[in-house]
C-alpha cells in the first residue's frame, strides 16, 4: 500500500514538473521572448515617413520575419526618420534593395518590407539601405480622391 502510495505521489510530481515547463514555455513563446538571442546585424533606412510604425515592429523579407525594428528617431539634418533594423545574421541584405514600410492588413500593424535588388555586393553591420518607401497614409489616399475626383 505505501509502495502505491509514493509511486503514484511520484506520477503526480513528474505530471506537475512536466505542465510547469508547458506553462514556462507558452508564456514566453507567444511574446516571441528569445530565451538564447539571435545572432544579427544593423542597419539604416531614411524614410520620409515613418508614421505608424514603432520600435519593436517586426522586418519582412519574402514574406518570412527576418528581424525588428530596433530605433526610429528624426535626423534634422535631413528632415526624415532615421529607422535602426536588426536582421537575422543568415539573411544578406543587397546594396541595391528597397525598404518599405507596409501595412499587416487594411489597419494593422505597420511593419518593414525589404525587397531585394540584383547587387552581388551585400550591406554590412552599420550601413544604410538607400533606397525606401514611406507608408501609404491611408487618411491622404481617399481625401485625395473624394477632393479631386470630382474635377474631371
């Protein structure tokens, strides 16, 4: 009866062990919280605008998330938004490529597309992505076309 007793105390105690690690794991997984870091490299772009978008948004390339947005803050000397991205070290960036920032569905998150160029020459950590597109301000697009589609 006591040898009953502790094997069935010892079930209970490694079901136990085994749900905690499930629960430690679904909190930190969802949050995309990285247990072991990955390894990745900076890099710039200037947009005109870079209404919507914040620090945290994630970066896209093929449709796959390839890193985040790590800083955005306002150059004066150019009058634009000067954004940091942190892309994943196994993902080469050409010197050629476009950087946009587009929007996940008609109003969701903002987030940073880059699309590749035909460079064979690839950014390094601390270059710049020169070539990049604001956000479409949804707002402008159809005060545009309520004001002017009636002049015809």
């Amino acid at each position: 009866m006591e040898d009953t007793r502790s094997k069935t105390a010892m079930a209970v105690g490694l079901f136990m062990i085994i749900g905690l690690f499930c629960v430690a794991y679904l909190a930190v997984r969802p949050g995309d919280l990285n247990v072991y870091p990955r390894k990745q490299y900076q890099v710039t772009a200037r947009f005109t605008s870079a209404s919507g978008l914040r620090e945290g948004a994630y970066v896209e390339a093929g449709g796959v998330r390839v890193g985040s947005v790590v800083r955005i803050r306002f150059d004066p000397e150019k009058y634009a938004a000067e954004v940091t991205l942190a892309v994943d070290e196994n993902v080469p960036i050409s010197k050629d490529a476009v950087a946009s920032i587009r929007t996940a569905g008609i109003i969701g998150d903002k987030f940073v597309k880059i699309t590749p160029g035909g460079a064979e020459e690839n950014l390094a950590d601390g270059m710049a992505i020169r070539e990049t597109e604001p956000s479409i301000n949804l707002e402008e697009l159809i005060s545009k076309y309520i004001f002017e589609g009636g002049k015809n």
